[in-house]
C-alpha cells in the first residue's frame, strides 16, 4: 500500500511539474531577448511559478522515496512470510 501511494503522489507532482512547464510557456511566450538581458541579474519567472516548481519537485522526491521504500518493505515482508511458510512445512527452524 505505501508504494502505490507513493507513486500516486509522483505521479501528481510529474502532473503539476509538466502543467507549471506549460505555465512558463505561456506566460513568457512573447518576451524575446530584447526584453530579458543576462547582464541585467533579471530572474527568469515568477516567484510564485519557481514556488510551485519547487515545491512539486520535493513531493515528487518525497513520493520517490515512499514508493522505493514501499516496495522495499514489500519485499521483505514477503520474504519472511515465505521463510515461516518452509519453516512450518519442514519443522526447523531458517530464521536465527
């Protein structure tokens, strides 16, 4: 269960990080380099499109996590149950 909810919060920060993509497209489609110089230290977008992409782009490492670590626990628990499983049918004991 932890590794589809992690990857249901990747999935919906890769959802909001391609829509704030499209947001940067739009919003400075008509600025040509006539109206951002690189010497004039102008930043390149608006503080709350760089708030939204950084904040999708943390839920999106943080879902990672969960998923990996899910999967990870999955599997480990998986592989106990499998050791109790022969361990019951062959009576002795695998785990130390």
């Amino acid at each position: 269960m932890r590794a589809i909810c992690g990857s249901i919060m990747v999935a919906g920060a890769l959802i909001g990080l391609g829509l704030t993509a499209l947001a940067y497209g739009i919003r400075f489609q008509n600025f040509g380099p006539d109206v951002l110089h690189p010497d004039s230290h102008q930043i390149y977008g608006a503080p709350s499109l760089v708030l939204i992409m950084v904040v999708l782009m943390i839920v999106a490492g943080v879902g990672l996590g969960i998923a990996f670590l899910g999967l990870a626990y999955h599997h480990e628990r998986r592989h106990n149950e499998s050791l109790r499983v022969h361990e019951a049918t062959s009576g002795r004991s695998m785990v130390p």
